[in-house]
C-alpha cells in the first residue's frame, strides 16, 4: 500500500487506536495460523495495520510520502506510561558510515520523519497490547535535539574513521546510541584488523520517553535556553560544573540557607538543589536538556579524612524476574541508569546532619570500556545468581541470608536489599525476599571522587 500524504497515514492509524494485535490482524485465529518469528508486534501493526509488508529497505515505510514508521511500546511507572526500550532506527554498516555527510546519511534520512504508533506492552501477553495513540516525530523542527543527534552521529563516525569501531558503546551518546543489533555478531571494520560488534542506531529511552511526555502528559520542562547566561551552541555539561564550582568549599548550612533548600541524597533533593544552583525559581524537578542526555544526578556523602564514600549508591528496584527478561546488558535498565551520573560529593562527619559540612568539587562520570566490561561481567554473574536464588536464616535465625552477589566479590556492582523494612518483599521468581536492586560500590565511587 502507498501513502501519498500524511493524512492518509493518520486515518489508517486513528483505526487502530484501542485495539489490541488480536484485533489488529483480524482475531486469535489468524493470528495462530502465521509463520514462528513472524508475530513480533511491531512486524504485526506494520503489516495488518497498515498493509506494509515487513522489509528492511533502505527507503521510509511510508513511500512516496517519505515518513518512516516505528512503533514505541509503553510500560507503566506508577501509574504513568514511559517508553520501555530504545528505538531502531536502521543497522550500521560500518564502511559505508565510514565514508557519508550527515546531511546525506542513510540515518538521517529514516530519522527525518518519523509516525510512531504508541501502544501498551502487555508483559503476561504480548498480543494484547493495545494501540494507545499516533503522531508524527519531526527532526527538523526540533533544532536543538537535532543539533544533539548530529553531534552523536559524528562521534560515532569519528569512532569508526580512527579503527576504534569495537570500542563504541551506547555509553558514548547523548541521545542517540550505536547499540548492540541481532545477536550482536563480530563484523570486519575498515580501518582496523579488530572485529567489532553489530549495531544499529538506536534513540535512547531517555530522549523518547521526554517525547513522550511532552506528547502524551503535556509536560512542561523548564529548559537550560530559559536561563539569561546559557547560549546556544554551549556544551551542557561544562555549563552545570562551571556553575556547581563556584560554590565549592562552601558550608553546607550556608549553602541551604542561600538557595533556600537542604542538600539531601534523594533524587528529588537533588534535581531541586542542582535547579536552585543553576537559578530556576519554580518547583518543578525535570530539565529538558538533562532529562533528554539521560543524567543522573547524585549527591554522595564522603569521609573529609579518607575520601571515601561513607554508603553505597543504590538504584531503582526491578523485580527479580525483570532483570531475567533482560537479554544483554547494553539493553539493561542499570545500563541506562549507568549511561553518565553527575557526582555532587559533600565532605561530612558520620552523621547526616554534620553542620560542618562542605561541598566538594562535582563531577561527570561515564563509564569507560574497561570498566563497562567489567560491570556487564557482573551484571551477568548477578542474573546467574538469581536464576538460582537461594534464601536461607543466617546462623542466629534472626536474618534472612541470600546468594546474590556481594560487594566483597565485586569490583563495580552487588546486589542488596531496597526495601521499606524486611517484610517489604517480592517472590517474582517463585522465593520470597527482601525486596532487592543494584548498588554501585562505595570503594569503586570513592576511586572516580578521589581522581577529581
């Protein structure tokens, strides 16, 4: 089928919005009766929903219109729709990336324009997800993430030119990504004798899920071009440590009493603090420019004397079961959360409240390839941990004790508890247990604070 205006393309999809894949392909019957490695959801919307036979031309789905299609599947995150994984935009062949104009490219050319088809993954089965909503993506009336995009896309072209294709990781964009494509095979590069794995282009979940939001829940952002001494052009990061270094070595106490709110650990306390720094008088939490590059931002307590990290640095809990489903590291949920953290460290005494505490000098890190195969060497001991969860009193018959993987046979990451109390627990694997997540290693973080 051919599509000669957009409004052909909005009519088919308003069609399909409530229904379900069932529905979409014309009932549980039909559905039964296509080919093993054919029901993939977005194959199944692309070709019964809008008579796109499944291919992988170079040219958009929508031809002659020139708009490509991409479905976006949502979970739910208390009680809000986020995007549940990265994008595809197309595979990478690394020669002739090697030798293209990004005004010319193969990627920007699929990334022009884009309809997504939004729909609500449903876990337990995947043919009932529902089609939740259609809209158009348009780069180029998005200057700035265009600007982004076109950075990323000449840094990992750099990558290739200079034979250091096998070094690329998604660690290395802002929004979007060089990830790991198919089951991640070793390719020839052109300017190197080392073989490099398979990728594709990808837009980060960080960058769709502020598309999203920004489409769906009508978010607003406050945004860094809000502020009278941001220019365009100017690098992020430099901005935020530039302003953050100003008040280093200032009393903690003082500092609050400035900007009129507590520097806490927390992830609210922390976007709030860092808002205040930069000069935002509202409430809100999110900045568009810090939300689309994916950085988190934490505030660690540090021992003044040894310049250690007085606690480890945890991060959301998933359940068991949903770091099983994870099939490779580069697509993992703690992969996104590792992609670049802004350290804030505070140099204070044993307790939370020390008045003499002080602001130390804030950070950027992202994980370099080294350290990036070490974590996923961990994260892969830690899934064949829980595939074999055991959970056991300790000697006193007072704890519960468990296999998972300890920080003293660790070099990046363990596993402990995140729980409310010990009897906030999960059993998603079949054994009930303190609710769990990962933890960065206090000594691995007091060695990137100590290098500052």
């Amino acid at each position: 089928m051919q599509y000669f205006s957009l409004e052909q393309i909005k009519d088919k999809a308003d069609a399909l919005i409530g229904k379900d894949i069932y529905a979409i392909v014309g009932g549980e019957e039909n559905l039964s009766k296509l080919k093993s490695g054919k029901g993939n959801v977005g194959n199944l919307i692309e070709r019964y929903g809008f008579g796109i036979p499944n291919n992988s031309f170079r040219e958009p789905d929508f031809m002659p219109v020139g708009i490509e299609l991409k479905v976006l599947p949502l979970k739910s995150v208390k009680s809000k729709f986020t995007p549940k994984e990265r994008t595809k935009i197309c595979s990478i062949n690394y020669k002739e990336l090697a030798e293209e104009l990004w005004a010319k490219s193969h990627c920007k050319y699929k990334l022009n324009k884009i309809f997504f088809v939004a729909y609500i993954h449903d876990f337990e089965d995947c043919y009932a997800s529902e089609v939740m909503d259609c809209f158009l993506y348009d780069l180029e009336n998005r200057y700035n993430d265009h600007r982004v995009i076109k950075a990323d896309w000449n840094r990992i072209k750099d990558m290739i030119v200079d034979g250091l294709a096998h070094e690329i990781s998604e660690s290395h964009s802002d929004c979007l990504a060089a990830s790991t494509s198919g089951s991640g095979r070793l390719l020839g590069q052109p300017f190197s004798s080392e073989k490099a794995k398979e990728r594709s282009f990808s837009l980060k979940p960080s960058y769709t899920k502020v598309i999203w939001q920004e489409r769906k829940q009508k978010k607003n952002y406050d945004s860094l071009f809000d502020l009278p001494d941001f220019v365009e052009g100017q690098d992020v990061r430099s901005y935020l440590l530039v302003r953050l270094h100003q008040f280093e070595g200032m009393s903690i106490v003082e500092l609050s009493s400035m900007l009129g709110v507590s520097l806490k650990s927390g992830k609210s306390a922390s976007s709030f603090f860092l808002r205040r720094v930069l000069g935002f008088k509202t409430k809100k939490l999110d900045i568009r420019e810090l939300a689309l590059l994916g950085i988190n931002i934490r505030v660690v307590p540090v021992n003044p004397e040894t310049r250690n990290l007085r606690e480890s640095g945890s991060f959301p809990h998933p359940t068991l079961q949903n770091i099983l489903d994870e099939t490779c590291f580069e697509e993992s949920k703690l992969f996104n959360y590792l992609s670049e953290i802004l350290f804030v460290p505070v140099y204070r005494g044993a307790s939370s409240k020390d008045p003499n505490a002080i602001l130390g000098r804030a950070c950027f890190w992202t994980p370099s390839t080294e350290e990036l195969r070490g974590i996923s060497d961990e994260w892969e001991r830690a899934r064949d941990d829980i595939s074999q969860l055991k959970v056991w009193k300790s000697t006193c018959g007072k704890y519960n004790v468990n296999n998972l993987l300890k920080s003293s046979d660790s070099n990046f990451i363990h596993m402990r508890p995140h729980a409310r109390n010990s009897l906030d627990t999960e059993k998603s694997v079949g054994k009930e247990i303190t609710k769990q997540s990962f933890w960065l290693n206090s000594k691995f973080v007091s060695e990137i604070i100590k290098k500052i």
